[in-house]
C-alpha cells in the first residue's frame, strides 16, 4: 500500500514537473523578506492581506472553524482558509496533489509519521529549523518523536491518550478501586466481577484492539537481532488466550465474531450502562459529553491501559504527540503561516479541545484544558482520576507499523479468536506472514 501510495505520489509530481501551468512557487515575490536559510518567505505587498490556506482532517464544524474565526478576528491582515480533507488513503492523495500542483497549501497536518516522511521526500515540507523564535523541544511534550534527522518538518500540535472508562457506580458497588497500574489479568479479573446477565465487564473499540501487541513490540522489537520476526513473542500469547478466555465466559466480554458483524457501537454500549469498561480514547468525549443522545446518571471514572509486560517500568503505552503541521515549502507566505502555527500551539488549538484533541504545548494550562473538555459535564467525571490518566508519565509510541503488516497480523488473530486456528498455528503463522514481509521490501 505505500510503495503505491509513493508511486501515485511520484507519478503526480512528476506530471507536474512536465506541464507548463505548474509553478514551483519558490521565487520570492517583490517587496517580499525571507528568514535565514529560505526564500519566497511571504509574498503580500506592503498592506496588502495576506490569506493561508491550512488542510487538515477535521470536519470544519468540530473545532477547526472556530479556531480560524478566533484568529481572523483579531488578525485582520492575516486571514486563514480552512480546507477539510479526510483522513484515508484517498484523501490524503487528495492533499499530496495539491501540494505537488501548488493549489495555493500553506499549512497542513500529518496524522502519521509515514505520510510526513513521504512528504519531506517529495519536497513538500519546509524545515522549521529555519525559525529560530521558538523552540519546539522546549515547548512541545514529547515532539521529538517527530523529528527526521535531527529535523523539524511539522509541529506536533496534540497529544493522544488512551485509557479505560469505567461506570463508577458499577465499580463501587462491586468495591473495586480505580486502578492506578495494572495488567491484562487483572483486568479480566475486573470484567468477571463487573459483568451481569445484562451488561458486559469489557467492551472495546476494534481500532486500538491490538494495542497491547504494538506495546510488547516496541519494547521488545518487531524483530529479532538476526533480523527474524519477534511477533511471535510469548506475550502476543498471552494476550491472546486472555482475551480468548474473556470471549469465552459469559459476558465478561464480546466475542470478536459477534462485535465484528453485529458492528457494535461500543461507546454507545457503554454509556447507556449496557457494559462496565470501555477500552478506548479522548474521542469518546464527543459521545459522553452529548447528554441529548447519550443521557446518563451515572459518573465516569478512568483508568490507565492495563499491560502485558510484567513490570510497569517496562511499559509503553500508545499515545504521544500527533497533529504534526507543516509549512508547504513553496508557500509564499511563509512567515505568516509561522506566526500562525505558533499561535495555534500554544492556545490557538482550544476550540478542538472538546473534540478530545488535547494541546501538547506547555504553554497551554491543563486546568484550563480540562475545563473546556467536560464543559457543563464536569461533575458527571470523576476529574481525580481523568487528571492521573491524562498528564500520566508513562513512555508513549505511536504505531508506525506498514498497512501489510497490520492487515496480517489482523487476519491471523481474528482465525484465532473465532476458533480456525489454535495458538500454536496463530503465532507460527503471524512471524512467518512477517518474515516474508520482511524478505520481500529488504533494503
């Protein structure tokens, strides 16, 4: 899928070079300053307004309008434009041709490491090191995740965070405490004595499912040091038959197959008291602050993802910085678009945050986000335990894993929990799929 995704990307750009109505963009308008290192930094005349162009992948009414109305009101003559793009494999080819035909991009946002890199090298992205008036190690949690050879391309705007919902008036009742630290086994412990004959102990989202094998992986490797597939480790076993064994008493949680066709919406399970635990992320707070369609009594207390690795000090978490923003390198406005990016960072961003994007500046006070993420909602949280779960010190990643390698190790573990294949046979069977992944896309 990237080999393809790069060809596309290259054949674009490549169609671009040879038409005579693509402009490269790069030479400085008249009248027009350049910070060190660039040209073509900003291309208004004097008193002339300047309009940016920012793409990203939020619909518009989830926070980004508002965040450009706040700054075009008090920026008259620096206005922004936002343009949507969704977040797929069609629309970000949508963004890499308006960027490879200069449709006039001056900003936009990465949501994984592997598009930015495609991007830096098609030339697309503007080194921020060109700017010397701020510093993003200093003022960003955890940004250098996103640096490329000791380099800036994008701003990490957001930080992710994932954790466990619990219905705090099930926990009390079952006199379970929050926990603070925990594992699978006691999770599954958790969801034995939580379940009922009409709710579940456990319901998750099928998009962060494999997160605990991810976890294991970038502690332990996705591969050997000979080089060989390390997913076959005997933690990816554990996981396994744990959650297997979950499926497989009562209702402690979905089976795989059930949630799969019946397409259950799991947030909505869960708010409406039909399940104890929800496994999933800061979005569901567009769902739980909706008391309109999602009408609840009860308060909502949060707890940490539990771990496969024995030792919490050898726990990694997924979350970390995201949203990462680029300067179009052949913007003309491009020191506009720094003045923005940096007012965007340190506070701009607080409209998206009841949309659960959380701002990773330190610029930004965490009382003052966390007030704006539960609005009028704020006494249906347990905010104690919502606080420990989102400014946690746990080492974080972000899943970089290829599609191939995702989309296989997906169709081995769901012939496992639907009974084709035994655990032997699923892990034989994902470390060798792996392996031939790696012999065939070998550099």
């Amino acid at each position: 899928m990237i080999k393809k995704q790069t060809m596309a990307l290259l054949t674009v750009i490549a169609v671009c070079t040879a038409a005579s109505g693509c402009s490269t963009g790069t030479a400085p308008a008249e009248g027009t300053t350049s910070p060190a290192g660039s040209t073509g930094a900003n291309s208004n005349k004097t008193g002339e307004k300047i309009v940016l162009t920012m793409w990203g992948g939020v619909p518009a009414e989830s926070g980004p309008q508002a965040v450009v109305d706040a700054w075009n009101a008090k920026n008259p003559d620096i206005q922004v434009k936002y343009e949507r793009f969704v977040n797929d494999d069609a629309g970000n080819m949508k963004l890499d041709t308006a960027l490879a035909t200069d449709q006039g991009v001056d900003l936009f946002v990465n949501y994984s490491q592997t598009q930015l890199q495609r991007r830096i090298d098609a030339g697309f992205t503007l080194d921020l090191g060109t700017f010397t008036d701020y510093n993003i190690d200093e003022k960003i949690n955890g940004a250098g995740e996103w640096k490329i050879n000791s380099k800036y391309y994008a701003m990490p705007t957001s930080k992710s965070q994932f954790f466990v919902w619990f219905n705090k008036e099930m926990l009390d009742q079952a006199g379970l405490k929050i926990p603070e630290s925990w594992t699978w086994q006691e999770m599954k412990t958790y969801a034995e004595k939580l379940k009922s004959d009409k709710r579940y102990g456990l319901v998750q989202h099928l998009e962060p499912f494999p997160d605990p094998l991810d976890s294991v992986s970038v502690k332990y490797g996705y591969t050997k040091p000979d080089g060989s597939s390390n997913m076959d480790h005997a933690l990816y076993g554990q996981w396994l038959e744990t959650l297997k064994s979950m499926m497989q008493d009562g209702r402690t949680t979905v089976p795989y197959a059930e949630q799969v066709t019946s397409k259950m919406p799991v947030d909505t399970v869960f708010l409406k008291g039909e399940a104890a635990m929800l496994n999933a992320g800061t979005w569901i707070f567009r769902s739980s602050n909706n008391m309109k369609d999602n009408p609840r009594s009860f308060k909502i207390a949060f707890a940490p993802v539990p771990r496969l690795a024995e030792k919490a000090e050898d726990f990694v978490t997924r979350g970390g910085t995201g949203d990462a923003i680029s300067i179009n390198a052949k913007s003309k406005n491009r020191e506009a678009a720094w003045k923005f990016l940096k007012w965007y960072a340190d506070g701009g961003m607080l409209p998206m945050v009841p949309g659960g994007r959380f701002p990773a500046s330190k610029a930004v006070n965490a009382d003052e986000t966390i007030k704006l993420l539960l609005g009028d909602n704020a006494a249906t949280y347990d905010q104690e335990s919502l606080k420990k779960v989102l400014f946690q010190n746990i080492p974080t990643y972000t899943r970089s894993l290829p599609k191939q390698v995702l989309d296989l190790r997906q169709e081995e573990y769901e012939s496992f929990f639907t009974g084709k294949k035994d655990l032997k046979a699923t892990l034989d069977a994902i470390a060798k799929r792996h392996n031939d992944y790696l012999k065939q896309n070998k550099k």
